[in-house]
C-alpha cells in the first residue's frame, strides 16, 4: 500500500480535531481574516456616511439661520428705512417745507395744505351738462417731484407744483371734455311715417357744438401755475349751425332713386307681393343704417297672410308661403342702385329673372335670417325713407331722400350676355294618350347662361365711365317632352287634354323661364353672398343691345308686362359662375361675383 496522500485527503486530515484529525489549516484564517476585514470596510463606510449626512445637515441649519437673521435684518432695516431716507438738505415744495421727512411724510404734507377739486364747466351749456371733474393733476405732478427729489443725492432747494411736464396728462384731459360735450349738427330730416294719413314727419334741426381743446388745456395750465387746484373753469365751444331746418328738409327732400316691374296674373303671388310691400313701405333709414330685406320683412309666413305660391326647392318647383317676393328685393336692388346708397349684399338667382335684366336682379330667402338677403346701407349725410308700392300688377319702389349725385349725374347698369351653354338634359314625361313611338314637346328649355354687368357714368347724357361690376351665372331649363313607353294608349280624360293645352300656351316653347313666378325658399344655390360696394348713384336701366336682356328701356319699356321667371337663390361663387352642366356647389344654384366697386367708392 502507497504511504502517499492525495490532497483530499490532506484537507479532510487537517480538519479533524487532535483525537480524530490535524488542526485548521492557513486557508481558513485567510478566509476568516478577509471576511473581518470587509466587515471593517462597511462599517468604515456607514460611518463616514453618516458624518457627511450630519455635516450637511448643520451647514444647511446655519444657512437657514442666517437667512432668516438676514431676512429679519432686511425688514428692521425697511422699518428704519423712514429714518434712513429723511432729508438732510432744505427742501420745498411750493411753500411747504420737507426738510428731514420721509417720503410719505413730505407727500402727506403737501396734500394736507393743497387739495385737488378741480372740474370745468361748458360756456354754453344746456339742459343735462353736467360738469366734468378734472382727473387729479395735482398728485401727478407732486409724486414726478417726489421721485426727482428721493432719488436725487443733491435735489433742488425748492419745487413748483404746476403743469410742466404735464402736456401728456392734460391734452388727455381736454380730449375727455370734447368726448363728453361734442354734438353733431343735425339737420332736419324724414323722422317717421304715417300709413293712415300716407305722410311723412320731419325732425327739428339740432345745432352742433365742438370744445375747443386748446382754450381747456390752457385754462388747467393756468389755474396750476396760479395754485387754484379747485378751481372751477369755464371751457369754451364753438357752435356750429345746422343747414337744413325741419320746413327746408321737407321741401328739399324728394325722390332719388325709383324703379318698376311687372308682375303675373297670380293671385296668390301677387297677394304676396302686396305684403312683402307694405311690411317695407315708409321704412327710415338713418345715417350708416344698413336695411336687411329679410329683416325687414321677416319670415313669410301663413301666419302673416302670405299664400302658398310657386317657389324652387333643390332645383324643383314646390308651393311655398311668400312664393314671389324676390320680384320685391330685386325692384328695390335697382332703386337703391338709382339712388346712390351703397348695396352690401346681392344674389343672383338660379335661373334668369324675366322682369329685370338678368346681372341686376336679387335674389332673396328667409331661412331664419341666415338665407340670401339683399342689404344696403345709407351713405348719404341724411336720413333717407322708402315707399313700396303694388297696385294693379305694378310693383314700384323708391327712395326718398336729398339728392347724392351732382346735377345731371346719372348712374346706370349695363348688362350683357356674355355665354350660353346647354341645359344639361331632357326631362321625359310619361303620356300614356300617346302612341308609342310618338314624342311630343311640352317645353323646348332654355340655355344657361353667363353675364357681365358695368357701372356706366354719364354726365348730361355723355358717358363718363364705363366699367366692370360683376359676373352673373345662370342655369337653363331642361326641356320636357312626353312619350309613351307602357305600350298601351288610353284615352284622354277632358281634364288631361286641357291642361297639355294650357301647358303649350303659357309656356311658349322658345321661353327661358317657366310662366309661373317661384320664389327662393332655401338657399339652393351656393357660394358666398354678393357683396355689392357703391358709393355714388342713381341708375338708369341700361339700353337693350343685340345680345342683353330684358331692358328697363331701349327697345320696350320699363313697364312692359313679360313672363315671372322661376327664382330661387343663386349665391355667389367664389370660383366664378358654374360652367355649362354645373351647380355653383348646390343643387340648382345659379351665380354671381361683384369684383370692382361703384365709381368714386
């Protein structure tokens, strides 16, 4: 048997006690010493942690404290601060002597000896002008003094509390005056209307007044350099004397603009003209005033009495309460052009009006205010009134004011057409009285079409100017044409056979608007509203030329009896009108686009 030993079994020999085995060995002490000497190591650690912590902690106690001694420090010394800052130098402010005060002691001196009360009165005062208290210069200038003098190392001996340095203040000052106590002369003008007795009333004239700003701002600068700091002071205004008394406005008041169309034998429309008139009849119109047609008006409803009448719906013709009234708005559109008066919305209708040139129609639509209107606002310097007029199929509208354009100056719209596309289709209609084959025309349709409106200006007859107002687009009728497509004919009832015989006699096949009036009772059309901009002018109907319109004069005159069209609201078209085949972005809309303002606007 070997005597050697493998070194397993040296390790398990060392590990054996005295009577069974050796002692520990040096692997174990080294193990043992490693192990107290990383506990050392720890404990070293956590205990300069914990110095560092408490090390911290005390310097930042004593830097708590010394700002809170500094903290306190600072409040003693602005307690002090009255004792600190009192004058040492002789100072006066006006007669009040400062010398060794703080600032708020020096300014409650000052103001004990002199109080603010100033306020001034108008010369020419009348019933309800009340004085005005003049804001308090007087601390105003006494804190600019104040300032000069505790920011100063060397201030001056003596100080004046008067008005230099106040031109801002008081400027504002005698501004307020002016605000409070201007009037605007006013000359005598229509006030009112009396349907009963079919007269006008006219207001008294009122002289105006303006304060001369420049006599108030002297009179404050007086009274401060004198020390009158209470003192009341008379303001002066200069008067300015009205031109017009109530008797020379009547007299010189007349009408400025005026226009006439024809309407249908329908007496439900025309039952709704009647009342779209006299809810607009004797309507004043004051200075800047804008009129809304649908405003004005209103919703036209059963309730109103209005009655149901031929009126576009999305392209389609449905009966509908006020069907009729855009006859209404667009007179009125070519009357207030007449007159001068500046239009600020205006739309065109979906199809071509029939009586008034197409380009100077206007269509409108309630809709809960929101619906195309026709507006304008008074631009004259007085205020105008309105007549609105139906009798015996004739709708006349007028404005009655004092005259805008200079003698023998007339302004007029002018309107061509300028395109014609196709309508789009044919709309059939099933005849079952028809043999089959056989087609027969209702309607031939008509074109759409696209037009172009100018200003034109004449002096004494002369043509001044002549230019662009504003592109107007329109869309054409679908011609119908019946057929039988069952196969099987049936006899005409009388009933059927007179209306295909009214049918072919009130709406001649070349016509371009259908017989019956309709009236807009949605917004079918689309775009934004026309604004029409005019600063001048009474219009005159524009001359019918080879390819225009229905005139106003020329050819036929204004009063000619033609066939209402179909109307419904064409709104202007950002893009410009539709082209052929197209809606302006809404089922049936026609178009318009007022791009270049009145002459002189």
């Amino acid at each position: 048997m070997s005597s050697r030993v493998g070194r397993g079994d040296r390790r398990s020999e060392n590990r054996s006690p005295a009577a069974g085995g050796s002692y520990p060995g040096s692997g174990y002490y080294r193990r043992k010493r490693r192990k107290e000497r990383e506990r050392r190591k720890r404990m070293f650690v956590g205990v300069a942690v914990a110095v560092l912590v408490l090390a911290l902690a005390v310097i930042g106690a004593k830097k708590l404290i010394r700002l809170g001694q500094s903290a306190a420090a600072q409040s003693a010394a602005a307690e002090s601060t009255v004792e600190e800052t009192a004058l040492k130098t002789a100072v006066t402010i006006n007669d009040v002597d400062i010398t060794g005060m703080s600032r708020m002691e020096a300014r409650k001196a000052v103001l004990q000896k002199y109080q603010w009360g100033m306020k001034a009165v108008l010369e020419q005062a009348g019933e309800g002008d009340e004085p005005y208290p003049i804001s308090d210069l007087l601390s105003v200038k006494l804190d600019k003094i104040l300032d000069e003098i505790y920011s100063s190392k060397a201030p001056t001996d003596s100080y004046a509390l008067d008005a230099e340095g106040l031109d801002a203040e008081i400027a504002a000052e005698a501004a307020a005056m002016a605000e409070r106590w201007n009037v605007q002369a006013k000359n005598g003008a229509v006030s009112g209307y009396n349907k009963e007795t079919n007269s006008f009333s006219y207001s008294d004239s009122v002289d105006g007044r303006s304060v001369n700003q420049e006599a108030a701002a002297a009179a404050i600068r007086t009274a401060m350099q004198e020390k009158n700091y209470g003192e009341e002071l008379r303001i002066p205004a200069e008067i300015q004397k009205a031109e017009l008394s109530a008797a020379q406005a009547k007299e010189q008041y007349r009408v400025i603009g005026t226009f006439t169309t024809e309407a249908t034998a329908n007496a439900d429309r025309n039952n709704n003209l009647k009342l779209a008139c006299e809810a607009i009849d004797g309507t004043i119109l004051q200075v800047g005033e804008e009129f809304s047609f649908n405003h004005t008006t209103g919703n036209r409803t059963l309730e109103k009495g209005y009655k149901p009448a031929g009126a576009y719906l999305n392209g389609k013709v449905v009966l509908e309460p006020g069907g009729g009234v855009c006859q209404i708005s667009s007179t009125l559109y070519n009357a207030v052009i007449k007159a001068g008066l500046t239009p600020t919305e205006r739309h065109a209708h979906t199809f071509e009006p029939s009586y008034v040139t197409p380009g100077e129609d206007a269509a409108v639509s309630y809709d809960g205010y929101s619906g195309p209107d026709m507006r304008f606002v008074n631009t004259t310097n007085s205020a105008v009134a309105l007549r609105a007029n139906f009798h015996d199929r004739t709708v006349t509208m007028s404005v009655i004011g004092l005259p805008v354009l200079e003698e023998g100056v007339t302004i007029s719209l002018h309107s061509v057409k300028t395109e014609e596309y196709d309508n789009g289709g044919v709309e059939y209609v099933e005849d079952t009285t028809l043999q089959p084959g056989i087609e027969k025309q209702i309607t031939g349709g008509s074109m759409g079409s696209r037009w172009v409106t100018n200003i034109v200006t004449k002096k004494n007859g002369e043509v001044q100017s002549d230019v662009f107002f504003h592109n107007s687009g329109y869309k054409g009728h679908s011609k119908k044409i019946a057929r039988n497509t069952s196969g099987v004919v049936t006899e005409p009832s009388d009933a059927e056979a007179m209306t295909i015989v009214e049918n072919t006699e009130t709406v001649p096949e070349q016509a371009s608007n259908s017989a019956t009036e309709a009236e807009t009772v949605a917004p079918g059309g689309s775009g934004d509203g026309s604004s029409v901009r005019s600063s001048a002018a009474a219009v005159n109907a524009s001359t019918k030329s080879s390819n225009a319109g229905p005139g106003v004069e020329g050819t036929r005159p204004q009063s000619q009896t033609i066939p209402a069209p179909a109307e419904t609201s064409a709104a202007l078209s950002p893009q410009g009108p539709a082209g052929p085949g197209e809606n302006s972005g809404g089922p049936g809309g026609g178009s318009s686009e007022t791009v270049a303002p009145f002459p002189g606007n």
